[in-house]
C-alpha cells in the first residue's frame, strides 16, 4: 500500500520474510530503542507492522499476540488483557480512543522493510 | 411502634424454613423473632442424613446461612428445649429457664422415631436414626462391630440400611410387614425391590416380629422372633416410623388427634389462635405429612398468613421418587389401587428387575396412582398426568410400556401442562415461575437453577425442567446462538466431534472444511485445545503453535510485564531435598521471584522469553518436567502425606496422587483441572473443592466431582463410594473424558454438570452404569492421550530450532530493554508504572 506521505518515509530493513513464522504468528524485531510486531499473514501474502507496546498493560508483548479477524478487519489480540487492535490502522476496537502506531512494509528482495517517518 | 414477639419452637427443616419464608416477607419487619434449637446445632438437611456417613461433613448438611441469625437479627437458643406454654399469659419457659413473651407461636416440634416397646429395646447399641447425634454414636459403635439390624423396612429404614453397609457392618433389614415400603409400594414390587436390595449383600426378613432382644452368643444381641427364628447381631437400628412430637401441645391443652398431632386448619393456626403448628408435628385433616416438601408449604402458608395475604394448606401429594441403595423407587398417588372400581395395568421384566404399574380410573381416563421399581424415568410424566388430571391416552398401558419401535416415549408433552403445573415439589416450582424465569433471561439451565432453585433439592424434577426451558426457548423463536465465535457456527461439542469423525490435524483444515475468516483468540484456542485433547501432539508444532493462547505459545504463565513464570510438576506435592535445591539454585542463578502455589508447587517468575529454555535445559537435566502451569489442563494432585506417616491416615494417599497425576498430566481440557487425593476424612488435600476429589475410608476410596475454588467456590459432590483404585481410575478416565468431549469452552467441571440435563443423577448414569455404552470408548480414548505423553519443554529444548522461536527479537540477540525489576522484601518484583518513570528520568 503505498501513500502520498511515502517519500517522507525513512524505509528501515529489519529481517529477512523468510525470518517471519509463516502460520500466522507474530514476531519482534528491534530497530533502536523501538521494537516492532511484525505479522505475516500467509492467505494474503502480507506483512503488518505495529508498534509492540500493549498501551493497556505497557508491556512489549502484541507480537505474542493471537492472530484473527473480527468481520473484514486483520486483528491481533494482546496477550495480556486480550484487545484487540487492528492490523493496518493499529486502533483499538474496545476502546476508540486508544491507537498504537502502525507502519507502512513492503517487501523487497526478500527483505521486511518499515517506514519509519523521518 | 414496638415490635410484636414471634416465637417459634423448633429449629429444624421446616422450622428453618419458616424463618427463611419470614426473613423474605414485609411482614418480617413488624416482628421480633426468637427461636428455640433443642439439638446444638442449628437446622440441617436431615433428608441427606445418610450422606454423613459417605463422606458429608456438619457444614456440608447446614441449611443455615452464614450470618443468617444475626444478619436478620433472630435470636437463637441452641441446645435449649422449649419445655412449657403458658396460652393465658402468652409465655414460653425453656429447659434452661429462659422465658420469652409471645405474641404470636409457631410450633415447628417435628416429629421422634416410635421406639417399639420390644423388652430390651433399651440396650446398649441401640439406636434411632433421626439426628447427627444419632449418627455419630452409630458410626462409634460400628467401628467395633460386624453385624448391623435395621428393624423396619420402610423408607427411612432402607436409607439407614444404606448408612449400616457403608460403616462395612454386615447388613440385615427385619420388617413386620410382608414387604418392604409397604405403604409405598405393593407386593410385586416389593418382591422386586427385596431381590435388588439383597443383591447388595444386605439380608432382608419380611413378617417378623420381633419378641424380645437378649444377650447374644456370638454377637453383642440375639433378637429372638415369634415364629422361633432369630438373629445374633452387634448393633441394632429402629426404624418403625415417626411419632408427632406434641407433648409440649398436650401439656398446654391444644387439640390433638386421637393418635397425636397438633390440629390445625387451613391457615396451619391450631385450637389457638395465636399459634400455629407446621411441619410433621401437625395434624391437618386428620392427616400427618412425613415429607419435607409438605412442611416447606406449611411454613409459607404461616408466613403469609401473618402478612395477611392469601394462602392455605391444602393438603400436599406425598408422591416419592428416590435412590434406595442405588435402586430407583418411586410411588404415586394412590399406589396400591385402593380407589374404587380402579383398573390396575403392571409391566413387569424379570430380566432387568423393573415393576412398572399404573393405577387408573374406572373409565380409563385418569391417572390415580403409579408405582416404579428399577426404572423411574416415568416418574415426571406420571406425576403431571396425575397432579394435572391430564386426560390419558387413548391405552393408559402406553405410559409404562417400553418403546422399542422408535415410536419415542408416549408420555405427554411439557406444553400440555398448566402454568400452575408443580414442577419442582422441593421448592414449590411452577411451570410459570419457570416460563417467567426462562423469559427473564434465565435461558440455560444452570441460570434456571440458580434464579427459580427448581431441580436443586432432590433432582427428581431436572429433565423435566430441561423439556419446559427447551420449549420455551423454541417458542420464544429464540434460536439460542451457541456459535463458538464468527468464523464457526458450531458449539465446542460440535467441532469436538468433527476432529474424531473426520480426523481433523489442523486448524487450517478446519478452517477450510467448516469455518470462515482467518479465526481469532477464541477459535484458535479452542480449537487448539481441542486437537491436543484428542491427538495429544506437541503443541508447539508448526501449525499448532500459532492457536496457543498467551501462555500455552510460551509455555510458560505470562505475568503483567511480558515475563514469564515457570512451575515445574511436583507431583503430588512429593519433592526430594536434593529437586528443592536445584528449585533453589536456578531460581537464585537467574534471580527469579519465588513462591510456594497452592497446589503445592513451586512458582519461579520474572523469567525473559529468551530465557525460557535456558532455564528448562537445566530443570530438565535435573530431572523436573513441565507442570502445565499454563495450560487448560491438568493442573495438580494435591495430597495430604497419608499413612505413611499420618496418625489417622487410611490409605497411602501420596502414592495415589503420584499415580494419578502421571496418568492425566498433560491432558487438555475445556478449563483448567485440579484433583486432590485426602488420605482419611480429616481431608487435609481440600479434596471436596477440586473438579475431582479422592478421600480415603475405612471402606476404600469415596470419589468426589465438580468442585471448584476460585471466583465461585463450589463443593464437590459425592459420586460414588467404597471404591478400589482400579474402578475408581475407571470412573475418572470416564468422568473427564466426557468432559473433555461435550463441556463448552472455558466451562469447568460444576457449569457442565449443572448444565447437564439430569445433572449429577445423570453423570452417575453414564459413568457408574454406562448408560450410553461409551464407557469402554472414554477409556480407550483416555489411554490413547496417556500413551501419548511428552514432556513439551524436554521436545523443546532438545531442538535448536525450536529454542529459537524463544528468543525476544528476530533480529537481534538483545533482551528486552523495557523490563524493570526493583528489590521487595529480598526479591525482585517488576517494577511500577511510577517507578518506571522515575527510573527513566534518571
């Protein structure tokens, strides 16, 4: 998916696609001090990326998360307290007022790639 | 205004009740109620009495409340017999001299065992059987005895027979009568009756009297009888029916019968009008009510008649159906066709020993009374037709006779009943208390039980309640939505039974055969669980890994910052000093947090991701396996240390424990499962509060199910006593295995039992007497998951592979950064969120 905002994106490689559990599971990566859940969903051949703080418990664990849908919507459940947040926005659906950050990927090469806004 | 004084005299069943049925009325606040309790302890279940002796405590048989006195400022005399009313000054003086001024009385005196005046009825080791009293001084005796006589062969009789076979005495029931329950039940079923109950190793006599009871040869008695036989024998049990206890009407100059009991009328109120009599001390057209179900009413009827509002006694059925020493008897209405010109229909199969018969009017069209020996099913139907004067089929013969083309049971439909329909006797339930209760919300037969307490007396009622609740539902055109979740429109039990059909490995395969969407966190599970309850492969597999819920992906518990906690099995709660040091070391070497659980474990947390197989290598080496701490599954076997070194112990309840934690760890279930083994019934393992219960008796092993601690603690149930070890592995591989098969998700054992349409009566069914010839199918399937069992973290730290799905970062070997423990008390403890702030700022 690519925006207008792209070219302002500072495209960071953090693993291979290969590195990435291909059943639906999730993964961490660390790229400085922030450390990034990645999930590649193998039906759609697409990788997500959120930000890995759980905002409710503030612990680093969304990658650990279960993997779903609720109706057309990519979710992944915290493993803590279980909501749960949505893929490709990184909105929480129990609660509208809580939103982690999600990132642009795209894979090249082989290569899991993240704007990082620059 | 001043408060008026309500005396009441007796606190037994009915007494108790009566106070319940005050505490719930608006006229309670007008009163000031003082009670006596002749016995020292308050009101319990004293139709349960029998339970006792299979394992019951005191508390297990209070009906009282906790708090239920002071809460609702009653006073209690306990221990204190009423003794004299004074009706012209309107004043009850105690045995200890306490006087209270009434307003108003209720004598709730209940009833005393007629002794027959047999000489030497008064020997010592003989007993009544009334009380717990009574009870713990016949468990005194039968420890030094091995022959046991229950004189009469009535219902209460049987059910001391019972207590008599379960102390290990040799039993014997001696009856006068030429059959047993011979006001319940005729003589083709008394005949029945006899040769099941002697099939139990108990020796029934009919038609003897008694002459005398003398110094016995062998034993401590000789109970000499008038045709010239007799029986030697240690302990000796009256049973020959109740007396209303009036004495203290009498002596006041109240009515009475010409055989006892205190006349009341309508409104329960005797000659008096200030006070009123309830229960089996009351007399009510001419007529004595021996039931507890009755006396419940009677106490009712005294509430609402001090509140003015509309209600009387009309007279109550006496119709019984109950478990006499594991036999089904049941009695209706006018059991013995004594009505005139009725016609008598009786089924009888001398293979099973079932006595079915029917008593119907002379024009075919009513029913008038039933008997049911060995097959009680009929028993709610019958009653309806009978309560209802429900028009019968066009060949009353019908009802009774088995159906065996297809053609479903005759009986007759919930829907034909009235709303005024009785449908629970114990506590007094309609068919619209239900109907109301089922549109209120109440839609699952738990939720039913807990809001109209219908079916949680004697049980007798549950099917029928089950019918009333589903034919609601189906009216109300409330298809109940039991969907696990969006992405499959199936209950647990349904995709249970796809996995064994249809050989399901996966959840993909699932997903593609019957599901929609990508799942979510509660499918996966599910059917994650599911797959490991039925194939038992290493959860961590490639497809699987993925289903695990937060703590089964890790195999570790996840605490709140994102770390882990790690409890090794112990089983039994038996660990050497040389496993407790290596506890000690790794705990120490990785500077985790450490703390005993209550399943006597030991809980190490604060432990990284990435830590996790280091740490089980070194657990692992010295011998430890998982604990499936974190998983819907098999918890622990606590067990007290048993007789081996326990003064009191009976059994090696240790041993016990090891030999069935071994044989279930590791099996996944709906919710987690924790089981006790206690070695005597001091119960020290606190086996009554687990899914299941083992305690130790002189007799073999009682078996305890469905109690759970936690938001919502429940006792366990007594299923079945006297076990050896082998039939009682039998029964738990049955009993958790038809969990495991049918529980929804998340439902622990108590819900699903609850749930279950018959309830406990039911699960007895299926797993003592195989009703739906699965038992051999759930012990198989039981030992196919036993065959099957690894240890999770030893195939996992023997893979290089699989230890790395474990590290916190895929790209990186750092730890997490963001994980702050600080010191408490000479541990660490992870750090606050205004601690963690603090921190940063430095």
């Amino acid at each position: 998916m690519q925006t207008a905002t792209e070219l302002d994106l500072n495209w960071v490689d953090v693993c291979a696609l290969h590195d990435l559990p291909d059943n639906n599971m999730g993964a961490a990566v660390l790229h400085e001090e922030t450390q990034i859940a990645l999930f590649y969903i193998k039906q759609i051949d697409q990788v997500f990326a959120l930000n890995n703080l759980d905002p409710f418990s503030g612990a680093n664990v969304l990658s650990r998360g279960i993997i779903g849908s609720v109706g057309d919507e990519l979710v992944v459940a915290s493993p803590i307290y279980k909501e749960h947040f949505n893929l490709k926005t990184g909105q929480c659906l129990e609660d509208e007022g809580v939103s982690i950050a999600a990132y642009p990927t795209k894979v090249t090469e082989g290569r899991v790639l993240i704007g990082l806004s620059s | 205004m001043s408060k008026k004084t309500l005396v009441v005299i007796g606190n037994g069943m009915v007494g108790h009740k009566f106070l319940q049925s005050m505490v719930n009325s608006d006229v309670m606040q007008d009163y000031q109620i003082v009670t006596f309790c002749e016995e020292t302890r308050l009101a319990y279940d004293r139709v349960q009495l029998t339970s006792f002796f299979s394992g019951k405590s005191e508390d297990d048989l209070s009906l009282v409340e906790d708090n239920f006195f002071e809460d609702n400022n009653i006073t209690v005399h306990t221990g204190d017999r009423a003794k004299h009313i004074d009706r012209k000054s309107k004043v009850v003086t105690s045995e200890k001299g306490v006087s209270i001024s009434y307003d108003k009385l209720v004598l709730a005196t209940g009833s005393f065992p007629f002794v027959p005046p047999i000489p030497g009825h008064e020997r010592d080791n003989c007993f009544v059987y009334r009380t717990i009293d009574d009870l713990i001084e016949i468990s005194e005796a039968g420890e030094t005895s091995k022959v046991g006589v229950v004189i009469g062969g009535g219902l209460l009789g049987l059910e001391a027979a019972k207590a008599l076979k379960d102390l290990g005495l040799k039993t014997h029931v001696v009856e006068f009568a030429p059959r047993l329950m011979a006001v319940q039940i005729d003589d083709g079923a008394g005949a029945v009756l006899r040769k099941k109950i002697e099939e139990l190793d108990v020796s029934v006599h009919t038609q003897k009297n008694t002459q005398n009871i003398v110094d016995g040869e062998e034993c401590v008695h000789r109970m000499n009888f008038a045709d010239g036989s007799h029986i030697e024998t240690d302990v000796i049990l009256f049973s020959a029916g109740i007396r209303p206890r009036d004495d203290i009407a009498a002596e006041c100059g109240l009515a009475l019968g010409e055989r006892g009991g205190i006349v009341v009328n309508d409104s329960c109120l005797t000659s008096d009008d200030d006070i009123y009599a309830i229960g089996e001390c009351a007399l009510w057209d001419g007529k004595i009510f021996g039931l507890v179900a009755p006396g419940y009413q009677m106490a009712q009827v005294v509430a609402d008649h001090l509140a003015q509002k509309d209600n009387a006694f009309t007279g109550a059925d006496m119709s019984t159906k109950l478990k006499l020493m594991g036999v089904d008897v049941a009695s209706i209405g006018d059991a013995h066709g004594v009505t005139d010109k009725a016609k008598v229909y009786t089924y009888v199969n001398g293979a099973d020993d079932v006595y079915k018969k029917i008593v119907v009017s002379e024009d075919n069209t009513r029913l008038l009374g039933a008997v049911l020996i060995g097959d009680t099913v009929d028993y709610g139907n019958l009653l309806q037709l009978k309560l209802n004067d429900i028009p019968l089929p066009e060949y009353p013969d019908s009802l009774i006779l088995p159906q065996r083309d297809g053609s479903g049971a005759t009986g007759l439909g919930v829907e034909a009943l009235p709303d005024a329909a009785q449908i629970c006797s114990c506590y007094d339930v309609s068919k619209g208390d239900i109907c109301q209760a089922v549109s209120d919300g109440s839609t699952t037969m738990g939720a039913l039980k807990e809001c109209t307490k219908a079916a949680t007396g004697c049980g007798g009622c549950a099917a029928l309640v089950g019918q009333v609740l589903n034919k609601e539902l189906e009216k109300m055109g409330m298809d109940v939505n039991t969907d696990l979740c969006e992405h499959f429109a199936f209950t647990r039990q349904e995709l249970y039974h796809m996995v064994r059909v249809e050989g399901i490995k996966t959840f993909d395969e699932m997903l593609d055969k019957h599901g929609k969407g990508y799942g979510c966190d509660i499918c996966k599970p599910t059917v994650g669980s599911i797959l490991a309850s039925c194939w038992n492969e290493y959860v961590l597999d490639q497809p699987h890994a993925a289903l695990q819920d937060t703590n089964d992906r890790y195999l570790a518990n996840m605490q709140k910052n994102g770390t882990y906690s790690i409890v090794p099995r112990i089983t039994g709660g038996e660990i050497t000093p040389d496993k407790l040091i290596v506890l000690g070391q790794v705990g120490k070497k990785y500077n985790l947090y450490t703390k005993i659980t209550g399943g006597q474990r030991v809980d190490l947390f604060g432990a990284r991701q990435e830590q996790l197989p280091v740490i089980w290598k070194e657990l692992i080496d010295a011998g430890f396996e998982t604990g499936h701490a974190y998983g819907k599954s098999l918890r622990t076997v606590k067990s007290c240390v048993g007789d081996t070194w326990c003064r009191y112990g009976l059994a090696d309840s240790v041993s016990a424990a090891i030999d069935i934690e071994n044989r279930y760890k590791g099996l996944r279930s709906p919710h987690k499962i924790k089981l006790a083994v206690s070695g005597c019934t001091r119960e020290c393992a606190e086996a009554q509060s687990k899914d299941v219960g083992v305690i130790a008796t002189e007799n073999g092993w009682n078996l305890y199910v469905c109690g759970n601690g936690g938001m919502k603690p429940r006792h366990a149930d007594l299923f079945a006593t006297g076990l050896d070890f082998e039939t009682m592995i039998k029964y738990i591989d049955r009993f958790l295995m038809f969990y495991v098969k049918t529980a929804d998700r998340l439902q622990r054992t108590s819900t699903w039992m609850m749930n279950l349409e018959g309830g406990l009566d039911y699960l007895r069914e299926v797993v003592i007497e195989d009703s739906l010839g699965l038992a051999e199918t759930f012990e198989q399937e039981m030992q196919t998951v036993v065959d099957a069992y690894e240890c999770e973290w030893k195939r996992t730290v023997e893979s290089e592979e699989r230890t790395k799905q474990f590290s916190t970062f895929i790209n990186t070997d750092k730890p997490d950064s963001q994980i702050v423990f600080v010191p408490e008390r000479d541990q660490l403890r992870p750090a606050r969120q205004d601690e963690l702030t603090s921190t940063s700022a430095d």
